[in-house]
C-alpha cells in the first residue's frame, strides 16, 4: 500500500468522525456481507444507532473495499479507520503470539467450551494484551470448527502423508499439518479454488460455511467432518479514538456489541449447519464423519503441536485456557 494512501484514508477519518454532533464510525472488514462476520456487521452497525439516538453511525466497508487483508490493522493503527474485525492469526506478527493459541489442533471440542474461553476472563484478558498496540478489543466472533478436503479420504493420520494443505499464515498451523505427514501451504483465501483446481495443493481445512460459500466442494471430491480447529475474529476499534468516546456512548456502544457478538455467533453456527445440509444436496463431495476412535486417533496424532508451541504461545498462556475450559 502507498503511504499517500493511508494518510489520505487518516486525514478522511480524521474529518468524518463527527458531522452534525454525529459520530461516524468506519467499520473496515475483509469478507462479503452475506458471511456471518457481515452480518454481525450490520447488524451491530443498526442495533448502535437505535441505542445511541442516532449519535452513532457506524459505516460498514466488507469485502476489503477500504483496505485489503494485509493493510487493515496498520490503518486502524493510523486512525484511519475506527473498527476492525479481523482473524486471530492477525495478532501473531505483531508481537501477540498468545492468539495465536486457538490455532492449535483440538483445543476446544464444542462451542460451548471455547465460549467458556473466548467469553469469560481468559478472553477478557487475552483482548487486554491489545491495549498496548493502540487497540482495543471488543468481542471474539465465530466463523465456526474446521474440517479437512481432499481428492482422497481423509479417516487416519497416514491418509495425510505427503499432500499438500493450504493453510493461512500461521506457524501453528504449518506444525499442524507436518504433525500427520502432510505439506503446508501458505495461500490468500482468494486463490485457493484455483490452486485446489489446478493440482497446486490437494487439500485444505475450513469451516463448512466457507468451504460451501467458497465453492470448495466442486474441486474436492471428499470432506473429511473433523472439527479440528478453530476459526474467529476478534473485533476491535482504535484505543484513542474509544477513549475519546463520551462514557454513555461507550456504555451503548458495548451494548450493541453484546447483541452483535450474540446475533453473529447464532449465524455462524447455523449456517454451518445449513452449509452442510446443502453441500450434501449436490453430490460433488463425499461426507464422511469420522468415528469416536477416528476423531481421537487424529486428535493423539497432532497433540505434540501443543508441545511443540506451547514456547510460541505461551505455557501461562495455555495453561490459563486450560484453567477457563475446567471452571
């Protein structure tokens, strides 16, 4: 990105912050607004105008209209743009290895476990470490559990052996992926149709909602039901301009985002659900579910990635999880 561009994108944030006693919040996300984070999205964004009066206004910019994947959190740095919501793993680079955590294989084994996490004082402490980068968080929002893609079966570690997984950026990740024999591959969600068409990498892991939005299932010939990870987003807005907030406007401006988080999580979860039912209707992939031994026999064959980071992550880190997952 040009360094002309963010400060013109500062200079534009800067002056539209309040037009008419109004406040107006940019809202900056890099997925479509039929994803369940879109539709958090707007949702949030009415829900803080009805509880504000129409003090706030909160402007929603999806599918990277404003500032692409790589750019976002150098903006909402700058001031340039007031609220993000972007992936966990975008926190790892700058220095907040500990979110980097919910990428480890089989961490949490349903919903409600990880909201214990995401949603009690082990999360609440985890989105206080971003305070320090002129961020603060708001909320985790869920895309859902990960399951795994092939053009072959996919039931024991060894069906991994030598293929190629696309996976985003995460060194988490990448020991995931060599812990059963496979091949990490770093690719932007934006070219992995092409490169799973195309031979590039045979498999990759996501939530069922993406894999069906995202056309997935038409160049992968299994879905291998795993739910071995997790993918979220942590919602965030710049420190300086929440401090700068009145403390009303906060108090309803957390509010909205309580509904939000609750609205959004509700739609992760069922359209993964539906995502599934109308994957199956197609006929283009075989759904397979592993068993209870399958499941765990998978899940003993990556345990040693939690070793593995635990230094990365932090062993207070895991430890505090392992503590909120127990309460």
């Amino acid at each position: 990105m040009k360094v002309s561009n963010l400060l013109l994108g500062l200079l534009l944030g800067c002056a539209s912050l309040a037009v008419n006693a109004q406040t107006i919040i940019k809202f900056s996300h890099v997925v479509t607004t039929d994803t369940p984070k879109g539709k958090a999205s707007e949702f949030f964004a009415k829900k803080a105008a009805e509880l504000t009066n129409g003090k706030v206004k909160v402007e929603i910019y999806p599918n990277s209209s404003l500032y692409k994947d790589k750019e976002e959190i150098e903006a909402l740095q700058m001031g340039a743009v007031q609220m993000l919501a972007p992936s966990l793993s975008k926190f790892g680079p700058m220095g907040l290895r500990e979110f980097e955590a919910f990428d480890l294989p089989f961490l949490f084994d349903t919903t409600a476990a990880l909201h214990k996490v995401t949603q009690g004082p082990v999360g609440a402490g985890l989105l206080a470490k971003l305070e320090p980068k002129g961020i603060k968080g708001l909320a985790f929002w869920d895309n859902g559990f990960k399951s795994f893609t092939a053009n072959t079966p996919l039931k024991t570690p060894a069906d991994f052996k030598g293929k190629k997984f696309r996976i985003q950026s995460s060194k988490v990740l990448e020991e995931e992926i060599r812990s059963v024999g496979g091949l990490p591959q770093v690719l932007a969600f934006s070219e992995v149709y092409q490169a799973l068409q195309t031979g590039v990498v045979d498999g990759t892991e996501n939530t069922i909602s993406n894999i069906y939005t995202q056309k997935t299932h038409e160049v992968q010939k299994y879905l291998s039901l795993t739910n071995h990870g997790y993918i979220g987003y942590v919602v965030v807005v710049n420190k300086k301009f929440w401090d700068a907030l009145p403390t009303d406007i906060r108090t309803q401006f957390e509010q909205a985002m309580k509904e939000a988080t609750v609205y959004g999580n509700n739609i992760a979860q069922d359209e993964n659900d539906q995502a599934l039912i109308d994957l199956k209707k197609t006929g283009r992939t075989t759904v397979y579910e592993l068993t209870k031994e399958e499941r765990l026999a998978l899940k003993q064959a990556m345990a040693p990635v939690h070793a593995k980071m635990a230094d990365r992550v932090g062993k207070d880190t895991l430890q505090l999880i392992s503590n909120g997952l127990a309460e």
